[in-house]
C-alpha cells in the first residue's frame, strides 16, 4: 500500500534527490552571486568555445558551482564525443 501511494504522489527517492541537489544548487549560486541566467550565458560561450575543438554531447553537459568553506569552484562534467584533429 506505501509504495502505491509513494508512486501515486510521486514520493521517491529519486526526485527528493533532485530537489535536494536543486536547494544545493540554487544557494551555492546565491552565495557566488551568480544569476541562474548568467550560468546558463557561461554554459553556452563553454559549448561554443569547446566545439571548435572537439565534438561533444550537449545534452549530457553538466556545468554546477560547488562550494566548500569560503569558496566556490566551478565544476563541468564535458562528455566528449571524438577530438577534432584539424582546425
């Protein structure tokens, strides 16, 4: 009956980690003060710049900032499809 009503309501596991890794990442962007719009600008000069040198999977691009005492990093998981060997 619990996990009926956990798929009726949608409650998994799966989406609460969603929503927890949205919360994280919506305070780590406030404390770099850093506009969700202003992310997504850095996500698409990163896919513009990347693609003159190589292929990549844009749907499988990843760009987050991460935070851990008093700074912030800037991590990008880049699935790379094959290298462009001439320019």
């Amino acid at each position: 009956m619990l996990e009926w009503l956990s798929r009726l309501f949608g409650a998994t596991e799966q989406s609460k980690d969603k929503a927890k890794e949205r919360l994280r990442l919506v305070l780590v962007q406030d404390r770099a003060i850093l506009s969700p719009g202003l992310l997504d600008a850095l996500k698409e000069e990163m896919i513009n710049v990347l693609s003159k040198y190589m292929e990549i999977d844009e749907q499988g691009l990843e760009v987050n900032l991460d935070s851990s005492d008093d700074s912030v990093a800037l991590v990008a998981n880049i699935p790379v499809r094959k290298v462009k060997r001439k320019l």
